[in-house]
C-alpha cells in the first residue's frame, strides 16, 4: 500500500472528494455514494497517524509528536471519533468525550441534469460542525505537523 506520503497523497484525494460533494458533482449514487466521499475523508485522515508511526525510516521523535498531535485537537479528536463511528457503527472510546459524536444533518440541492451538491454536518459536545470546514482544518493540522517536520 505504499508509505505515509501514499497515505497522504490519499488524505489529500479524499478532500478533494469531500469538496466535489458540496461544489454539486454529477451524483450516480446519490446521497449515498456523498456520505461514503465525506465519511472516508474521515476515516482515512485519522489513519494517517498510523502510517506515519509505522514508517520506520522516521525518527522516533516524528511518531511520538504524531501519536501526540490528535489528543489537544479538537478537529483531529472529531476526526477520530467520526472515523471509528464510520468503521465500527458506534463508539466505544470517544478522543472528544463524548460518545454521541457524529452525523447530525444533510442538506441536499438538487441540480436538475447536472448532479447534486450536499452539506454534511456533524455534532459533538451539542456543537454542530461543517463536515467540509472540518476536513479543511483536519488537513491543516496535518499540514502544518508535516511541513515543520520538512516532510512536505
């Protein structure tokens, strides 16, 4: 499957997937291919972690700071329980504290002929969250963790 940067050339596919449901892509499978787009932008995200503490030409200090990084983020910790909300169906630990973490809402238009565009939200701690403004700050963090580390 490739290295830590095939997993974020992954990551970075995957929002620009989440960023084709809302612009109003052609939608052949509806709501449900645009929920599967935005919710494994999610779960491949989170796994990022996981690839770059398995990359064994990275300096320890890189998979400490990595595992570290999700914890005092509030948008990598939503990350993480949308990611194993999305895999297992429900949470058994939540990164956020709270153990309703998830989906709340979809707004969809209709383009007549020309697809659909969608607005997930999701919602914890009673906060509702744009899932695409998420993914954004998601990518972010993880830009700003690689760049300082001059892996990108």
């Amino acid at each position: 499957m490739g290295s830590w940067k095939d997993q974020w050339e992954r990551v970075l596919l995957a929002l620009s997937r989440v960023d084709a449901v809302y612009a109003g892509r052609p939608e052949p499978e509806g709501t449900a291919g645009a929920t599967c787009d935005v919710f494994t932008f999610f779960v491949t995200c989170h796994h990022l972690v996981d690839w770059i503490v398995s990359d064994a030409a990275l300096p320890r200090s890189t998979h400490r700071k990595a595992r570290s990084l999700v914890g005092p983020s509030a948008d990598l910790s939503l990350c993480a329980d949308l990611a194993n909300r999305a895999k297992h169906c429900s949470l058994t630990r939540s990164r956020t504290g709270d153990m309703a973490s998830g989906p709340s809402g979809n707004d969809a238009t209709v383009m007549i002929g020309a697809g659909a565009s969608h607005a997930f939200r999701v919602e914890s701690a009673g906060v509702e969250h744009d899932a695409q403004d998420l993914a954004r700050s998601c990518v972010a963090e993880w830009t700003s963790f690689l760049a300082a580390r001059n892996l990108i």
